[in-house]
C-alpha cells in the first residue's frame, strides 16, 4: 500500500487522494510584489493545491565571486549576478504580505528553501511543508537539517543518479517519514526526449512507502497530464501570466489557461481511472441488452438430446439467452424442450 500523509493541513496526499498540483511561481514575478499577488491569485483560480516560490538567502547561497559576476544575459535585472539576484529577492516582510495574501485567497502557500538559512527563515513563516529544489537534493548537510525540522517535504531529483536518490531516501527517511520524491530533469525547456517518465515506475519500484510525482519543465500539458496517469501524486510546474517576459523560466511555464486546463484535465483523468475491480457495470446495460450475445441452436435440437458444442452458434438472440461464456457447461446435458433452429437456449430449458 503506497504510503500517505498530510502535505498540508487537511490534505492527504499518496494512496488514491487526488493529486497535489504545485503553481511554481518560483521568480516569475519580476520582482514585483502586486505581480506575485496576481500569480497567487491565478494559481488558485485555476485550481492549484499550492502557490510556492523559491526563497534565498543570497549570501548563503552563493559566494562572493558568484554574486560579483558581470551578468550580461537578456534576462539580467543588473549589472552583476548580485545586483540581478537582489531585484527578485523579496524580502522577509514581503514574504509574510504574501503568506497572508494566500490565505486570505484560500491557496497554500510555500517556498523552495534555496539554503539552510532560508529553510530557517520558511520554518519560521511556517509554510505547510518544505520544497527542496534539484540542486539541493545532493545537498546531505541541507537534506538532515531540513528533514529533522520535522515538516513534510518534497524533493526534486533533477541531476541527480539513482545511487544519490537511494542517498537521498535514506537521509530524508532517518529523520522524517513524512516526504515525497518527484522525478525531474533541470533543463529549461525540456525536450520531450529527455522527461523520462519511465522514472517515476522505478521510484515507484524502488521506494515504495513513498509517494512519487513529477516536477516537469516541458512546454504544454500532455506530460505531465501522463505522468499522473501513471501515478504521480504530486506535480509541480512553472506559471506565468506572459511566456514573453524577462527571464530563463517563463518559455517553459504555463499561462493561465494553460495551468486551469492541466488542472481541469488531470482530475478527468483522475476519474477516468477509477476501480481496478473488473466487471460489468450499470452504464453498460443498455448496450448489453441491445447487443450481448447468447447461445442459439445451430439446427433444430430435440427435447432429450445430449448437448455437445457443435450444436451451438452464438448470436445476438431475442429473447437473451445462456451467455457465451458459459456455453462449455452445457456440453454433456440434457435439453427438457424441443428448440427450434436459430432459438435462443435459456436457462430453463436445460434439465
């Protein structure tokens, strides 16, 4: 039975609950902090589980050299790494603003703790669960610390070999039960060729007291819709309002009629996956009785007659007779009635 665990409060994930579908804002918002309201806001009208971001403590995060760096790029927002990292930063303030925008909207709202520092900070805001990012997830240190703090976590596993993931289950699992792992490849867009969806089947072999999903940098919403079909029960992609706008993540992220259409999708499909347990269901009555075959002589049969399979054809027959299937457990009987040529065999004419 594949484990399952509250993600957040009041919402179960694993198991057969629907799955979490995370709107990763992540740095689209331009640094703006009415633009980060209005993703919010577009994440729970399309109907996402979550709207989460990607939090840094800069100086944590990157060295002095990297942050010094001349940034040239068409997507820079300043002359260095720094400058341009420092204008998508929202600050702790804003972040609070922005918890409680969420709430007030009725969408939950969490970060990806880009360093240990900012894992701090987010326990601190108190988001739901944490979100490691594909960079972290060989990041052992980072992982422990992040596990022992004891909230539920997801791990991206882009970049990464399947050694370092069994690492990963082991390091995580020692200090917190409570996680799920997504397959991913960190390339932006990413082509087709390189999901590998067949991935999340060998998480799903490999760990299998863990809830598996899927964090997808593809374009559209085939993938992902596919990964959940078989069996994701956590998927993240990128959002935007506008795929023209400055920055690396916006070609691969969904607009918001893409997003809502995703959403709407992966709960048809969803429903459409239904019971493993097969039979004959009510909806299918109507075509039976108008099609479903029975047994019928083939030539006229005498009453006495000892029946052998030769004897039968199967057709559509009226009135509806013995079923097809069980036309081999006649053989050997006897009938009580005359049957004509071409009629249907019903029950009550075996002796």
């Amino acid at each position: 039975m594949p484990l399952q665990f509250e993600l957040c409060p009041g919402r179960m994930i694993g198991d057969s609950h629907p799955c979490f579908i995370i709107a990763e804002i992540g740095q689209n918002h331009q640094g703006d902090i009415e633009i980060a309201k209005k993703m919010i806001k577009m994440a729970k009208d399309c109907g996402a589980d979550c709207a989460k971001f990607q939090k840094s403590e800069l100086e944590c995060k990157f060295s002095k050299r990297a942050l010094e760096r001349p940034y040239n790029s068409k997507h820079s927002w300043g002359a260095t790494y720094g400058d341009h990292k420092r204008h998508l930063e929202f600050s702790h303030d804003q972040y609070k603003i922005l918890k409680k925008y969420a709430a007030e909207v009725g969408i939950f709202l969490t970060a990806s703790g880009m360093d240990e520092m900012a894992v701090d900070f987010l326990h601190e805001l108190d988001v739901p669960f944490f979100k490691v990012a594909s960079c972290d997830a060989n990041n052992f240190p980072y992982l422990e610390k992040t596990a022992k703090k004891g909230r539920p976590m997801v791990v991206s596993t882009g970049m990464q070999s399947m050694e370092t993931i069994h690492r990963v289950y082991e390091t995580v699992k020692r200090h917190n039960p409570n996680f799920t792992l997504l397959q991913c490849t960190s390339a932006y867009p990413l082509d087709p060729k390189e999901v590998n969806l067949n991935v999340i089947k060998k998480y799903q072999k490999e760990f299998p007291d863990v809830p598996i999903g899927y964090s997808g940098h593809e374009q559209g919403i085939h993938i992902t819709v596919a990964a959940v079909a078989m069996g994701a029960k956590v998927v993240e992609r990128h959002v935007t309002l506008d795929k023209t706008w400055k920055g690396n993540d916006h070609e691969a992220s969904l607009e918001p009629s893409e997003l809502a259409e995703l959403v709407r999708t992966i709960r048809l499909v969803e429903t459409a996956m239904g019971s493993s347990l097969k039979q004959m269901l009510p909806c299918e009555k109507n075509c039976h009785d108008k099609l479903g075959k029975s047994v019928v002589a083939k030539g006229a049969i005498p009453k006495g007659t000892v029946l052998s399979l030769d004897m039968f054809a199967v057709k559509v027959g009226e009135p509806k007779g013995i079923a097809p299937e069980k036309m081999e457990q006649l053989v050997g009987k006897k009938l009580k009635v005359d049957v004509e040529d071409d009629d249907s065999i019903l029950d009550n004419m075996i002796a």
